[in-house]
C-alpha cells in the first residue's frame, strides 16, 4: 500500500468496507439442515456487523473535526494509466455516515430476527453486501469507485426488495432499479466527461478543478437525473413509496436510513463543490422541488391508509428540506441539511422498525386496522411516542436541530422560501400526530389486538440505541456538528471565492 | 514493402491446422467413439496455440498478406478462450442429444483457424480467405445435430444467407481493387491519406464490405438470421457463434477500417454510428417480448454488438481500446451464460422457455448465483465486468463528442437490464419448478471460470486494460 497524505497507516476504512464479505464468505460455506444454517447465518451476520461497527467507532473517536479535508486516507494503483486509483478517505461530511451505516446494518439484522425465515442465508449476505457498498460509496474518494459502489446498492437492493418483499414485490423492486439505474447512468455519463476533461477522478483534486460555465450547466443537469431519485425529490419520488411498503421491514429501515441520503450526500459532494456557478444558477429550481416536496407529499401524507406509505411520504418530505438546506450555500443551512439527514437516518428508520413491530404481530399495515394499542402496550406506546415526536421536529429530539437550522439558512436567503419551508414542520404535527392518535389511542375494538404482546427483550434493544441517540443529537447536537462544523465552513468559503471569481472574470471580460 | 515470407510467423495457424487434421485421423482409426479423447486433445490443441501465439514474435509475412502484431494476439488468445471454452460445454450435450461425434472439435478448430486468420489479415484477400474458412465449418456445426428439423433449418438458413454476405464482401472488395488497384491494406491505406482522393467506387466498396462485416457480426440491419440460428443452432454451438466468431469479425472489422480506410474515416463513421445505434435499440426492445432464452441471447448478443461499435465510431484509440475490453468482457459472461442455458435439462430434455428457470434459486442456489451474476454484467451493473466494458466504449464517445451516440448507448442499456432482471426475477421471486438434473463438472467448471471473470475482472483491471492499450495504440502506430 503507498500511504499517502496524512494516512494512518491502519487501512481502516478499507476494513470496513470489505470486512462484511468475510462474513459472506463464512455464511456461504455453513453446511448442515436448513435450520442450522438460518441459526448460523443468523449469528455470522449480527457478529460480522457488530465487530465492524466496533470497528467504525475507531472513526468517531480518531478523526480530527478541525481538519476539514480528508481523512484515514488510503491509496492503491488501481489504473494509474488512467488517473483512476482504489482512494478512500473520509471528511466531515461523510464520517457520520459511515457510522450511521455499520450502526443500521446490525439493528437490521436483529429486526429481521425473526420476521425473516425463509431463506435466511440468501438475506443475511444481502444484507452484508449491502453494508459493503454503502460504506464504501461514503469513504470512496475517487469518483469511479464512488460510482460502483453508487450503483453497486442496487443490486442486493434489488433483491432484497424482489425475494422478501409484500405481494406487490415485483413492481416494485423493478420499479426501484430503472428508475434508480436510469438516473444514474445520466451520471455515468458526466463522470466520464470529468473524467476525460480533468484527467484524474480523484475527488479532492476535483473539488477544487474549475469547469468551464456551459459544461457545469450539462454536467449539474446529469448529476441532477441521479441524485434527485435517489433523494427522492417531487417528481421523480414515485418509485420510494411503492418500494417502502414492499420492502421487509429491514429494507425500509436501511432505505430509509441510509439509502435515501446518497442523493442529498452527492449534492454535497459533487454538485456543490464542483459545480459551483451551476448550483447557484439552479438553486431556485431546487428551492422550487424542495418546497414542492415539502408541501405536496405532507399532504399526501395526511390521505395514507398504509402506516409505511405515510412514513415513505414523510421521508420525502423531510428530504426536500435537506435540499432546501443544501442550496442555501450557507454554513447554517448546510450544517442544518447534514444534521436533517442524520436525524432522519435515526428516526425514520425508528418509525418503520416500530410499523414492523406490529406488522410482525397482526401482518398488516392497514392504519384502520390498529387503534388502542396503549392500553396493551405501554412500552410501544412511549417509544413510537419519542419517535412521532423526533420527526415532527419537537424541541430536544433530533429532529428539532435539523430543520431549525435549515430554516435559518433559508431565511437569510429568502423570507418565503423560510415560511414555505417550515411549512413542512406544521404539516409533518399533522400527519404524525394524526397516525400516533390512530394507533395508539382510542379504545381496542378488535379481539386480536387485545392478544398483542408488548416489547420484546429483543425489540427493546433494538430500540434502546436509537431512542439514545434521538435524545442525544435532540439535547447536546454539537457532539455531531462538531465533526462536520470545520469541513462545512471551508466547503462554503470556496463556494462563494468559486463565485466571486466567476462573477470577477464576467466583470472584468 | 517488405517481401519476405516469413512463414513462422503464422506457426499457431499452421500448429492448429495440423491438429485439427492429426485429430480427425486419429478419430476416424479409433474403433470406440472417441469423442471424449478428440474433445481432449482439440482442447491441448487450443492450449498449445495459445503459447505460441503468446511466444511468437511480431511482424509481417507473407509478402504481406499476413499480419503478427499485438492486437492479432490479443485478439486470437481471446478467440481461443471462446473456441476452447465452447469445446468444453459440447462434451455432455452432445451426448444427450446423441450427436456425440468426433467431428464436433475437429470443426471447432478449422473454424477457430480461420477466426486466427481472421485477426491476422492485412490483405483484402486473406480477409476473405480467414472468413470463408470460418463461416463453413461454422454451416456445418449449426447442422450438426441432422436429425433435428430446427438445426438442419439453422443450417440453411445461415448458410444461404451468410453465402449472400460473402457476395457482398467479395463485390465489395472488388470494388475496392478496382478503384484504388490494390488489395493490400498499407498500400490502401497510403492511396487514401489525402482526403478527398477516394473514388466514390472505392467508398461504394467500403460500404458492401462493411455490409457483409455486419452480417457476420450480427449487427442490425444484417441481423435477421441471428435468433432463427441461434435457437435452432445445438446450444453449445450457439455459444460458440455468439463467442469466437463475434470476436475475429470485430477484429476484422477494426483492423480493415482502421488500417486501410482510416483516410475515408468519415466517410464510414457515420455508418457505424448508424449500426450502432440502430442493433442497440433493437437488441434491447426485441428482447422483451422473447420466451426462448436462446431467442433472448441472440437478441442480447446483437444489443452487445452495438454497444461494441460504440467504441468504433470515434476512430480514436481509445474507441479500439474499449472494443477490445468490451470483448474479453462479453466473451465470458457470454460463455458462462450459455453454460447454464445448458445445464437446463429435465429428465434428459433440454429446456430452452425462460420459465423453465422458475425458483432456480431454491433448487439450485449456485446456477442461480452464477446466472444473476451474468445477468447483472450484460446489464452493465459494476463492479461487474460488463460495466467495464460499456465505461471504456462510452468513454472514447465522450471524449470524441459522440453525445447522441453515449446518450442512446445508456438509454438502451436501461431498456435492456429490464430483461436481463426478469430472468432473475424468474429465478429468484418466483415460485420453484422441478429441480433440473444434476449438472455435470464441465459446465461448472465453465460457469464458474465465466463468473469468476465477471466477478473479479474489478480488482485487478489495470493487466487486461493495460494489453488492451498499448495493442490498440500499436495498430494506429
């Protein structure tokens, strides 16, 4: 290995990339009846992703938060004729999420415990590729390997989605994948063209190469095909409801968590730093589908009879604030569309773990279907409680932190552009408040519902660490921001010298 | 010109010849079927080739008939990978089918000499001569099973229609003798380095040769036989016409338009631009109406070809560079998946309905692996090695300003992972049909070399790519 720049000499994040494929390795080679090999697997799967997420705290606790360029970089010819290398590193901005990854993947594992028992095996290495490629889509610092990490997701994705899924599993997980390939592939595209116009893929070189105006314009409008499914934004989000519902509910859990902010993730990264004058010149089309988001799909929200399809629409909505956020171009906004994700990450990924609580018990997700629960379970009823309140954006929860200083950003730039975007904060009361009342209150009308158990010792571990860390980020946030605070700064003061050279060079021309 | 003989140089050939004859004779004095020994031996035969192609030296022989550089190498040992790899999925089909006969390597091989000849052309003659050597065996191993209505029709058919497309390639090249007076490539290419000079003849005989290319290869609007062929054609013999054959004609058609009509570079682009476009859109739209998974793969096989013509149409080295990866790419998903297609037999009956492979992921976990790998690659699915492939091509469109053409290319490449998702869909959401019979070590030993290409062909790219570079830069050179 040729260290390079500040590299710990450790490879830790390559280790944690590819460390879920040993365990791949060793659950495909169990041999025995079916029941051994879903126990092993079972076991293979929690212990590789926990060992790993052990690992990924080496991050947390090594990573220097007032250095805002990479990290724990590494570096391996890969095709050097090529300016293409194996480059992994991570900054502010993509630490948490490679934390908020190997933090998912074991929870996943351990809600699907007991709700998977058909072809365990099959599920739990999808699940370990999956942790592969969404932890090296984060660290990648070279823009092919991000890309094939990108779309790497979709395949065990796909198949999560298509084997485990609801009954309308087929369309959907197709659905899922040409949208998300066709968006992507646009992108394919523009990398090439960076590709060949700046002769290296390197990320950090890319940052701070300059595009020439016109081709920004191109290169922001392919970026955008990809990113904007993946985020999803209003219109190209149709295909996220369908693939929540269908989705087990560990899918929707790593969907929800971390899939959903590769796109807001790509704007940080590539959009915005490299494409400087083209963000600026799109940013109101963006404000326009971020509001758009906002209001349209927390409506929609308010109309669902399914609890994962209110919850897939409320995602979307908060992600058209993460957007919103993003092309601020201030550090508040930013730092606030960051935090949005992360909090989302945690909550929303709480709030389908909690709709597969009772989706395990009653094998529906019908909202009429429910009503009363409090009376029969108390510890649900406190825990989706904590939750309802965290995506509302309650003061002291995670969800607060993010879409206040969302909000600020956005009214520094625009008065309305604030008032539409807080918009989503009353609507969001609505809708939750209206689905906890639903489920939670009243009184049992049905039998069945009075057979419900409450938590398990195994759902309340599930829930023990996210209802930490909601309250956590909710009454201490800087502990997180701290660790994007110096990278975001630095991010923003490039953006703006990036303009005012523009603006200097139209001048002076 | 140089006017040396230099026979050595064409030593694989003449070695792969000479086995092939040795083969026959031995054969036809073994009392007992000896097909499993002449499979053997054609394969050492291919091997043996292989190092000395890999040994042998460059330059021009013949009095310049004949051509030894690193792009014929690397070419040829490609071609042997497919011939070799398609030897190997004949031994159990053909004895289930009863045509087990010894005569099956001996064509194998004749025809694998004239794909060699092929790589090696730099005459319009020999051009000629690699591809009819080529083509006949090729009409008679679609033929093979003669029992069979649909495999002697395949064999018409291919024979009739690929005789026509010799025509047009003779008529082509005469064309071009007669225009430029001469048939050798670096003459030709020296008659046409002043824009401008081509005779409207000659550019009229560089499009009936790329006519009949285009038939050989398969790409729209010459592609009619192609699914007829390949479902009627025994199904390893479709592997190896979807393998081998593929990868001497693209390397023909490289080398000709390259070499000898780089001057009217314009003049031709634009109809490869034009093929390209039009086998990628019909290779993926024609696909999903297909029940036949052999139908499917002819139609598969055409939308590959297009996407391989990408990289042509630039005329940059880049362009020759990502055709020839595209090709080792192709070469052994597309020999993986045909072992596959083979092991579907139940009961002793081959099975060809994509259908057929209902819930193969419960009754055979590792086919279904194995399979879902291949389909992801056509896809273009990195890290895949079909998604090397189609970066390369697009790349050199790129960097050369063919937008539309990259435009369409990844268009179609959604269109077409649309089919290749339904057979995992079958394989993997749908409800199990009856095991298939166990399948024998010589189709796994193909599957898995396939997919361990596909599969790993990402860690270390930079060998193949690096061939791939310094092969296409020595043909402009």
């Amino acid at each position: 290995m040729n260290a390079a720049g500040n590299a710990a000499g450790f490879p830790i994040l390559s280790l944690l990339t590819w460390l879920p494929l040993v365990g791949v390795v060793f659950i495909m080679t169990v041999r025995g009846s079916e029941e051994v090999v879903a126990r092993n697997a079972r076991f293979a799967a929690l212990w590789t992703s926990l060992i790993i997420f052990l690992l990924s705290l080496k991050l947390w606790f090594g990573f220097d938060p007032a250095e805002p360029g990479f990290q724990f970089q590494e570096h391996l010819t890969w095709l050097p004729d090529f300016g293409v290398d194996y480059r992994m590193g991570v900054d502010g901005i993509s630490v948490l999420f490679v934390l908020l990854s190997t933090a998912l993947t074991p929870i996943c594992i351990l809600a699907s415990w007991e709700s998977v028992q058909t072809r365990v095996r099959e599920y739990m290495i999808a699940f370990l590729v999956l942790e592969t490629m969404m932890v090296g889509m984060f660290s990648a610092q070279d823009f092919i390997i991000f890309y094939m990490f990108f779309e790497g997701v979709l395949i065990p994705m796909f198949l999560i989605i298509g084997v485990w899924g609801g009954t309308r599993r087929v369309y959907a997980s197709f659905k899922f994948f040409l949208y998300t390939l066709l968006g992507s592939i646009l992108m394919l595209l523009a990398v090439l063209a960076v590709w060949y116009a700046a002769g290296t893929t390197d990320i950090a070189v890319l940052m701070t190469a300059q595009f020439p105006a016109r081709m920004q314009f191109w290169l922001f409008l392919a970026f955008l095909a990809s990113f904007a499914v993946k985020v999803p934004m209003w219109p190209v989000h149709t295909w996220l409801p369908d693939a929540h519902v269908e989705a087990p509910t560990a899918g929707s859990v790593i969907l929800a968590g971390v899939l959903l902010k590769m796109g807001a993730y790509g704007f940080l990264r590539f959009s915005l730093p490299m494409l400087p004058q083209a963000s600026a010149q799109f940013a109101p089309l963006m404000f326009a589908l971020g509001v758009i988001a906002v209001i349209y799909t927390s409506l929609v929200a308010l109309a669902q009879t399914d609890m994962k399809k209110l919850i897939a629409y409320s995602s979307v909505a908060h992600m058209g604030v993460v957007v919103i956020g993003i092309f601020t171009f201030n550090a508040q906004g930013i730092e606030g569309a960051l935090f949005q994700m992360l909090s989302h990450g945690i909550v929303s990924a709480a709030l389908f773990l909690c709709v597969g609580v009772v989706y395990d018990r009653m094998h529906t997700r019908e909202i009429a279907r429910y009503g009363g629960l409090a009376q029969r379970m108390p510890a649900y009823a406190v825990v989706f409680m904590l939750f309802t309140m965290a995506t509302i954006g309650l003061p002291g929860t995670a969800g607060f932190v993010g879409e206040f200083l969302v909000l600020v950003g956005a009214f520094q730039v625009n008065f309305w552009l604030a008032l539409l975007g807080s918009m989503g904060m009353i609507l969001g009361a609505g809708y939750s408040l209206y689905l906890y009342r639903r489920i939670i209150f009243g009184s049992i009308t049905r039998d069945d519902l009075r057979q419900m158990l409450d938590l398990s010792p195994r759902e309340i571990a599930i829930f023990a660490p996210l209802v930490l860390l909601t309250l956590w980020m909710g009454i201490y946030p800087s502990s997180f921001t701290g660790f994007f605070d110096a990278t975001v700064h630095a991010m923003v003061e490039q953006h703006a010298a990036a303009l005012h050279a523009h603006d200097f060079a139209s001048v002076t021309r | 010109m140089i006017a040396a003989m230099n026979w050595s140089l064409a030593l694989p050939e003449i070695v792969l010849a000479c086995c092939a004859m040795g083969i026959l004779i031995f054969g036809v004095l073994q009392k007992a079927n000896a097909t499993f020994a002449c499979t053997m031996l054609a394969v050492g035969a291919l091997v043996l080739t292989g190092a000395l192609v890999l040994s042998g030296a460059s330059g021009s022989g013949y009095r310049g008939l004949f051509v030894v550089d690193p792009f014929a190498d690397f070419m040829k040992l490609l071609v042997l990978v497919g011939a070799g790899l398609s030897v190997v999925l004949a031994l159990d089909y053909n004895v289930h089918e009863g045509i087990s006969k010894f005569e099956f390597p001996v064509l194998v091989l004749l025809s694998t000499v004239g794909m060699m000849i092929m790589c090696s052309t730099a005459n319009l003659m020999t051009l000629y001569l690699g591809l009819e050597l080529q083509s006949l065996a090729l009409y008679v191993l679609c033929a093979f099973n003669r029992d069979d209505m649909r495999s002697s029709e395949s064999g018409l058919k291919f024979f009739i229609l690929g005789a026509l497309a010799s025509g047009l390639l003779l008529y082509g090249i005469s064309l071009a003798y007669g225009f430029a007076g001469t048939m050798d490539f670096g003459e030709l290419a020296r008659a046409l380095t002043f824009p401008g000079t081509a005779s409207p003849g000659l550019i009229v005989g560089v499009v009936f040769i790329i006519a009949g290319l285009s038939f050989k290869l398969s790409a729209v609007p010459f592609h009619m036989w192609t699914p007829d062929v390949y479902e009627g054609a025994p199904t390893p013999v479709t592997a190896f016409m979807s393998t081998a054959p593929k990868v001497a004609a693209i390397a023909l058609l490289l080398r000709a338009l390259e070499v000898p009509f780089h001057g009217i570079f314009q003049q031709w682009s634009g109809l490869i631009v034009l093929v390209s476009i039009a086998s990628m859109l019909l290779g993926s739209l024609a696909a999903i109406g297909q029940r036949n998974i052999k139908r499917l793969m002819a139609y598969s096989s055409i939308g590959h070809i297009g996407y391989a013509l990408v990289g042509l149409a630039p005329g940059s080295q880049e362009g020759i560079r990502g055709v020839m990866i595209y090709m080792v790419t192709y070469v052994f998903m597309s020999a993986g998946v045909f072992a596959v297609l083979i092991a579907m037999r139940r009961r002793g009956r081959a099975l060809e309905q994509i259908s057929d492979l209902s819930g193969l992921s419960t009754t055979d976990p590792g086919l279904a692996l194995i399979m879902t790998i291949f389909m992801f690659s056509m896809a273009g699915i990195p890290p895949f090695s079909g998604f090397f492939g189609k970066l390369y091509v697009f790349r050199a469109a790129v960097d050369s300003g063919y937008w539309t053409l990259a435009v369409i290319g990844v268009l179609t490449s959604v269109i077409g992972a649309f089919y290749y998702l339904r057979i995992i869909k079958v394989m993997y959401f749908d409800a199990a049909e009856p095991a298939f019979d166990p399948r024998t070590t010589s189709l796994t030993f193909v599957g898995a070399v396939g997919a361990l290409v596909t599969t790993f062909f990402f860690v270390i790219p930079a060998p193949i790519v690096g061939a791939a570079q310094s092969a296409a830069h020595l043909l402009f050179g």
